[in-house]
C-alpha cells in the first residue's frame, strides 16, 4: 500500500524517458507487482507521447519539479545522463523519494557524497542499476564462489574487443570525452569484480594509450586493480579491436578451479592438445546470450548459460530488492556507497593513466582517498 492509501502499491515516476528507460528500466519495473508508475518526464515532447503510449503512462511532464510536486511519488527512477544525476538525485530526495539512479553514479566523488549525505539527511533510500550481478551466469558464479567448490579466489581476467568508436554509439556516450569507456562500461565491470572479491582496490594502475589520433576517448583501457590479501584482477577494454566481437569475458581463477564466463553470446570451436591428459582437447559452445565454464585440470564443462534478452530481467530483480530494502531500512545490494567505492577506482585509474600509469594507492577504508585526482570529473553534454 503507498503512502497516499492507493491499493497499486508504491507510486514511482521516471525522470528521464530515453533509451534506458525505454529498453530495461521500464520493462522491468511493469513487470512487477506493488508497484506502479504515475508519471514520467522528458524534455522532448514526441519521447513523452511516444513513450506514454506504449507503456501506459498516465501522466508526463516536461520538468521533473513539476512532475514530484504534483504527483508526490514514493520512488524516483532517475534514468538521464549521468552528468544530470546529482541535480536530479537531490530534487528527489528534497521532495521524499527514494531513489534508483541509472549507472554511472556520479561524475564526481563530490557529487556522490552531496548525494550520500542527502539520503541520510532525508531518510531515503538510494540505488544505482548496476545491475548485471543478477544476471544468471554472475549469480551463479557467486553461488560457486560461496559454496567452497572453487577453493579461495584469487585472480580475474575482464576484457571486452568490439569496435565502435564513439560516433556509431550516438547519444551522451558518445559526448563523453575524454573519459568515457571506463567511466560508462568499466563500472559494470568493476561492480563484478568488487562483488566476486567481496571488497574494494586498495592499489590502481593503468593506461589508455592513444592509439587513434583521431578519437580523444579512451577507446583503449588497461588497468590492474589489487585487492587486500594478494589478490589481483586485470581488466582490458578495446573498443576499436578487429578481432572478435566480445562483450564481457571473465575468467576467475581460484585453488581449486578456473571459472570462464562470457556475455554477450558465444560462438567458440576450439581444438588444442591436453598436456594433463596426453590427447587432443575439443571445446564447442554455442549461446546466443551467457555461460559459465568450469575449468580444471584441461577439462571444460559448461554450468549456466542465459538467454540474450536478460538485462530487464536482471533489472527487475536489482529493483524488487531495492524495494526490500526500502521496507527493511536496510542498504540494498548497489548502494550509494557502494557505487561510490566503484567510482573511486574508475577515477584512480584515469589519474594513474594521466600519470603514465603510476600506481594510485586507495586507503582500504571505505570512502577514503589518499590521492584523489583534482577535478574528478566527466566531461561531455547534459542532454537528456
């Protein structure tokens, strides 16, 4: 029951009504029961009507000032730029939301203790949709990961190879400049590997070589992140590769086994030599959306695979658990803070990068920086 005695549950409404809200947010949070969305806002009228039409919103707005004083929502969904996320985030809270903000949290640190600190002050609730931990291949990672099988974690290989440069992108992704890949993509990455370890760097090195003059972003990324207890992951994103398209590839490596994950769709035939075994190795996998491999001794089987049309789904579940949190008073899984943290490594990595990939040293408190680089800050357009 919301707030204002209405038997469709908690009142939400969407400040922002593009491509995020259109293709995840949206076809997430119908999916849900105790919930309904009231209204919406975009600057652009035509993705108001459009938008309003398809998903059965009764209401739309312009501003998202108009849109809370008047509806009075008990959740803001903030689905803009990320550049806009503070200014919205805090004109949500003012007005007694909760808050589900799009990925990447913040453009600054300061921005997310302003942020931080709101919720607090106000009592509320805020958490940001990072949320591929709920995809079925990393929550069955995590499962393997908890149960003992692997034996201690120690090692992660991330890397994705595309090419798309910023142009074919569009949108304010492509405004991004000249941080953008590991600010957008990277803190999905970083997420898993944070979540797997159960814990934050305390130490980032990387490069983003220039390697097309013609292009300011960091198409080009490789940092190492160590964690405490001598554990270390390693992450490369390339996005003006010719090899294979890849999406996210992960590879876990543990005492007891190796974990291999991919997303994104696999379409691998591989035929080696067992050196454990004496005799030819033969791998085929074939998903149109995710798996997860498990690795030992050369032997290779497969332990989930996922469908392509996932990312609503792992969003509905990401959502139903901020709600939970929201009744228990609890943190829920991607907090602020915890989205926070993430930051804190994308942003040491584009410092240690800026520095010819000097180590960035990160105190192991949490929310705690020894060389905050001055101006943490993304640049690019606030269109929504």
């Amino acid at each position: 029951m919301s707030r204002d005695g209405s038997e469709y549950g908690r009142r939400v409404a969407m400040v922002g009504l593009g491509g995020a809200a259109e293709r995840i947010l949206l076809p997430a949070v119908v999916t849900l029961g105790g919930v309904q969305v009231v209204a919406g806002c975009d600057l652009d009228e035509a993705t108001r009507q459009r938008v309003s039409a398809r998903w059965k919103i009764p209401r739309t707005y312009a501003t998202p000032k108009e849109m809370l004083e008047r509806e009075r929502p008990e959740v803001a969904i903030i689905a803009t730029p990320p550049l806009t996320h503070c200014e919205l985030c805090l004109l949500a809270l003012e007005h007694g939301c909760h808050v589900f903000c799009e990925k990447p949290f913040m453009p600054s640190i300061e921005d997310a203790d302003l942020v931080i600190a709101a919720a607090q002050r106000h009592k509320r609730v805020v958490a940001v949709n990072n949320q591929y931990y709920q995809m079925p291949v990393y929550r069955t990672i995590k499962q393997l990961l908890e149960s003992g099988q692997t034996g201690r974690l120690y090692h992660i290989d991330v890397w994705q190879t595309m090419y798309m440069v910023p142009e074919e992108e569009g949108g304010w992704k492509a405004a991004l400049q000249p941080r953008r890949v590991l600010y957008e993509f990277g803190t999905h990455a970083l997420d898993l590997v944070c979540q797997f370890f159960g814990g934050y760097p305390v130490s980032v090195s990387a490069r983003t070589p220039k390697v097309r003059p013609d292009i300011d972003a960091d198409v080009s990324v490789v940092i190492r992140l160590d964690f405490p207890d001598e554990r270390v992951a390693n992450m490369v994103i390339n996005r003006v590769s010719h090899a294979p398209y890849r999406y996210l590839e992960m590879q876990l490596d543990c005492e007891e086994a190796s974990l291999r994950t991919s997303l994104g769709g696999v379409a691998r035939l591989e035929l080696g030599w067992n050196s454990a075994l004496g005799r030819p190795r033969l791998r085929f996998s074939l998903t149109t959306g995710g798996e997860v491999r498990w690795e030992r001794n050369g032997k290779s089987r497969q332990v989930a695979r996922q469908p392509k049309s996932v990312f609503h789904k792992a969003a509905a579940r990401h959502f139903s658990q901020f709600l939970n949190a929201i009744e228990s008073g609890t943190e829920p899984p991607i907090s602020a803070t915890h989205a926070r943290e993430v930051l804190r490594a994308v942003f040491a990595g584009y410092t240690s990068a800026s520095h010819g990939g000097e180590l960035v040293r990160l105190r192991p408190e949490a929310g705690k920086e020894i060389s905050a680089p001055p101006g943490s800050h993304v640049e690019g357009n606030q269109a929504s």
